[in-house]
C-alpha cells in the first residue's frame, strides 16, 4: 500500500459548508430567544440570510448552488421534524433537565458536532450530501442525548 498526500482543500471544503448548516439554526433561535416579539425576529432572520450567504460562497465552486441550498434547506428540515422525537425522547427519561457536572458540560455538544461534521463530510466527499447530511443531523441528535444521558449529574425533573 502506497501513502499519498490528500490535499487540505480536498478535506476542507466539506467543512466550509457544514459549519454555516450546523451553526445557522442554533443561532436563529439564539436570536429569538434574546427578544421574541420586537427585534428577536428580524435577527434571526438576517442570522438565517446571513447562514444562507455563507453556504452559497462556500458551496458555490465546489458543489453548485442548487447542490448547496438543496443540501441546507433538507437538512434544516429535517432537523425541525426530529426535534420533536428529541424532546419526546428527553422528557421520558433521566436526561430532562439534568444538572450536568460542570467538567462534563462539553462533551455532549462536542460529541454531537463531531458525528455531524464526520458523516456530513463523508456525504459531501462521496456526493452524497443531500441524503447524508440530514442523516448525520440526526445522528448528532442522538449522540448528544446519549452522551448526555451517559455524563455524570444530578437527576432532572421535568416539568411539562
């Protein structure tokens, strides 16, 4: 078996675009969460325009815009249908609410993001990315819940 260099860009246009697909919804619902009724919405509507942008220039030369957008928008929806199954799933369980020890607070969105990035990644190199990147969206779903139902903390109750 022969070594061969891989080229960096090669491993680093993945990330270009999963970084903007990932961080987009988290921070709209930062925003709406700062202010829900008067400037939380525009906010959150310019963080969305602003995740947009930056799937269009990063995606734009290596897999197409309507690859990049269609990619996106897939994922963001079915990230919007599995959050309810993550909510059901928290709420039935030890994890709601869940005083988490202050070391261990890292780890489950660490967890997460790295399943995301690895699988997304993989989808978008093997020109796979419109079905494998929603699916490493649920992934990173299930490995945050899991690693956060496996850190050590104090038993949450949920109140719903």
């Amino acid at each position: 078996m022969v070594a061969r260099a891989v080229s960096s860009r090669d491993w680093l246009t993945p990330l270009a675009l999963l970084i903007p697909i990932g961080a987009t919804p988290p921070l709209a619902l930062w925003a709406l969460s700062i202010d829900p009724f008067t400037t939380g919405p525009v906010f959150a509507l310019l963080v969305i325009a602003a995740g947009l942008a930056a799937i269009l220039v990063a995606g734009h030369h290596s897999y197409g815009t309507a690859y990049s957008l269609g990619t996106a928008v897939f994922t963001w929806v079915v990230l919007v249908m599995a959050l309810p199954f993550w909510y059901a799933a928290s709420i039935n369980s030890s994890v709601c609410s869940k005083d988490v020890a202050a070391a261990w607070e890292w780890l489950p969105p660490t967890g997460a993001a790295l399943a995301f990035l690895a699988l997304g990644s993989f989808g978008l190199r093997t020109g796979r990315g419109i079905m494998l990147v929603p699916l490493a969206c649920v992934l990173g779903l299930i490995v945050g819940f899991l690693l956060v139902a496996a850190v050590p903390g104090a038993q949450g109750v949920c109140e719903t």
